[in-house]
C-alpha cells in the first residue's frame, strides 16, 4: 500500500483523534432540535477551534445505493455537440456504467461513485415549472405546488415544451438541471424505489431551498456545485435534522466503497484567513462562493473570525496566495476551477505543513478534485454543519 506522504501538525492530529474517539466532547450548539429549528442562530459557547470537513456520506458497495442525478451534466450534455453525451442521448436513459456519464461536474463525480461503490444511478426527468404572475417560471415539489425559482436560461433550452392549461403555462424540462427542477421526479422515484442520494446543482438559493425540502424527507444532497449552499448553515441544528447535505465536497474510496466528505481541517478561530470574493459576473461569480460560506458561518454561530477578503475572479488566486503570505496566514479559502487557480495554491501548500484549504465550488472541477486528493488531510470543504471545540 502506498504511504500517505501528507501529514497533518501534531496538534491537529491529537485533537481530531480524541473527537473521533468520544475523549472531548463539543459544548452544545444552540437548543433542542424543536426549538432551535425556530432560530436563525446557533451559540458555540466558549469554543476556541472549529473543525469543518467531519461531514460524510458514507455509499457501501454492497448495498447497491440508488442514486438521482440532473440530466444536465449528468448522462447528457446537449451543449457538447458531435459528442456521445449530445442531444442524441435520451435524457431517460439510465447508465449502464460510468462511461454513459458525462466525464465532468455532477457526471464525474457520479461515476466515481458508479466505479467504488457500485451505486445505481438514475436520470431525474422530467421537471415540471409553471409560469406564475411575476413572469418567472417555478419546479414542482412532487404535492402539487411550485415554490421553486427556476432562472430563465434553464427554462430556455431548445429541448424544453410548453403546455396551456386554462390561463396556466406548464414548462416541461427533459434536461434537468439544479435541485429546484428535479425535486418532483425525486419523489416520484422515490415513492417507488427509495434513493440514497440526488446529485445536482445548487448555485442558486431555490436550488438550496430545494435541496432542504429532499433532506427533510430523508433523501441525503450533493452539490458539487454550490455557490449558494451557505444559506442552508446549520441547517442540522435549527431544523432538527440528521439527513446529509454535502456541498463541493471530495469524494473518494473507502475501504467499502466510496465517501464523500468526511475531510476534516483542524483551524484555530483566532487564526487569520485569506478568503476569496469577486462581484463579477459570469464566467467569474462562482468565486464568491467562498466569502459567502464564512460569513454565513460568522452570521449563524455567532462568531467573529479574522477573515480578509481578497477580490479574485478566475484564474487569480495568486492574489489570494500573496495576501496569505502578506499576513502569515495559514488558511485560504477558494475556489478552484482551472490550472491558473491550481498552481499557485499547490505552490503555497508545499511550503509548509500548516497550511490548509477551504475549498468551495471545486470539486466539481478535475483541478479542484485534484487538489483535495494531493493534500487530503489539509484540504475541506464548505461544511454546513461544523464542530466546535
């Protein structure tokens, strides 16, 4: 077996180890599940550490996992024209392996899954949208209401149909895309043939409200995409819940099958961190996804963290990179979407075994995923249900 040459600080190590092993327990995190589902913020006492990444979703081989994807991204891309994954692909279609997923985003890290945990993966289609007095249209929650924003661009791909009923305009959406439109065949299925997990995007806070809305019904959510995850912080303690919801969390073998998250970092609420922001537009606004999960973390635990903005659109986090060193930081938070962002981020990772990661809306990237897999005990993503020392 090859050695994990990375290492974590001693420090670190003895504190995650006496967590896991039940010797120190965490001071209690806002009130009982009935009450607390009633609050907007939670109270972590007098803790002095925080450790994000302990968030896991575990998928046994044997257990032949169900698992929904979006159509988009997911067994097609009707935008990837002369490819196998193109319009010609039924968006029903229901992959026989991961070589019928499209080999990025959603599609790859399904596949991974596909590949160690032998899970069966499952098309959500089709959504259901109507358009409502504001001229927006809105997915259905499977009961007969539609609370669901749906942007307008998803509503305007060449493959979606349109049906009247009365004064009511219906959008029917083969390629799915987002927990806002799929939430209705997740039900579907689900009523039938239970599933373990939905997989879809969330970059949008309906897509978060929808991802709620499946987790409250016991179905675990991925999102390896999710700039907009941070409005559901917390979510375990002020809704009373247990059901997983995992951001742009890793997902790797286990000795099972697979798992995604349970990537824990060590990091001192004192200590100073170097976060990314941008108030560009496409192809730039994901970038924000990380200063928006630490202040909403700040916002909902009550905290003040010694947080420094730094403005960075794609390929940029050497300005991330330069400010860290500027303060001696020793924690970034970023995101990770090509090359460019990669490599001055591993660079500054190298440099010292204290130096950890926050990674938001990465692993849906191969650089990103890459960058958790190179440095696994330094690198965690944006837990939303953190723990407090």
């Amino acid at each position: 077996m090859k050695r994990n040459t990375e290492q974590v600080s001693g420090w670190s190590l003895i504190i995650v180890f006496l967590f896991f092993a039940g010797l120190i327990s965490m001071p209690a995190v806002g009130l009982e599940p009935s009450a607390s589902a009633q609050m907007d913020r939670l109270s972590v006492g007098d803790a002095t550490y925080m450790v994000l990444g302990l968030s896991r979703l575990d998928l046994k081989g044997e257990e032949r996992a169900l698992v929904g994807i979006q159509v988009d991204r997911g067994v097609r891309d009707i935008f990837w024209k002369e490819s196998r994954f193109d319009i010609r692909v039924p968006p029903n279609r229901k992959p026989s392996g991961e070589h019928e997923l499209v080999p990025y985003m959603e599609g790859a890290r399904a596949g991974e899954l596909m590949r160690w945990a032998g899970v069966e993966v499952v098309p959500l289609t089709p959504g259901l949208a109507v358009k409502k007095a504001d001229g927006l249209y809105y997915g259905a929650d499977g009961e007969g209401n539609y609370p669901f924003m749906i942007f307008q661009d998803k509503i305007d791909y060449p493959t979606v149909t349109f049906q009247r009923n009365g004064d009511e305009e219906m959008a029917v959406i083969p390629d799915t895309h987002g927990f806002n439109a799929v939430v209705s065949p997740v039900l579907a299925l689900h009523n039938h043939n239970p599933l373990r997990l939905v997989i879809a995007c969330m970059d949008s806070p309906d897509k978060a409200n929808a991802a709620l809305f499946l987790a409250k019904k016991g179905i675990a959510c991925y999102a390896p995409c999710d700039r907009f995850t941070n409005i559901l912080m917390g979510y375990k303690q002020r809704y009373g819940m247990t059901t997983p919801i995992l951001g742009s969390a890793p997902v790797r073998k286990s000795e099972v099958g697979a798992v995604i998250g349970g990537q824990p970092v060590l990091i001192d609420l004192k200590e100073p961190i170097v976060a990314q922001y941008t108030d560009k537009m496409y192809p730039d606004q994901y970038c924000d996804a990380p200063s928006r999960y630490l202040r909403a973390l700040q916002r909902v635990y009550q905290i003040s963290l010694n947080v420094t903005e730094v403005t960075a659109a794609v390929g940029e986090t050497g300005l991330l990179v330069a400010k860290a060193e500027q303060l001696g930081a020793n924690v970034i938070a970023a995101r990770i979407y090509n090359q460019d962002d990669y490599e001055p981020l591993k660079k500054w990772m190298q440099k010292d075994q204290s130096r950890r990661l926050i990674l938001l809306h990465s692993a849906a990237y191969e650089f990103g995923i890459q960058m958790f897999r190179e440095f696994p005990t330094r690198t965690t993503f944006g837990d939303l249900d953190p723990k407090f020392l």
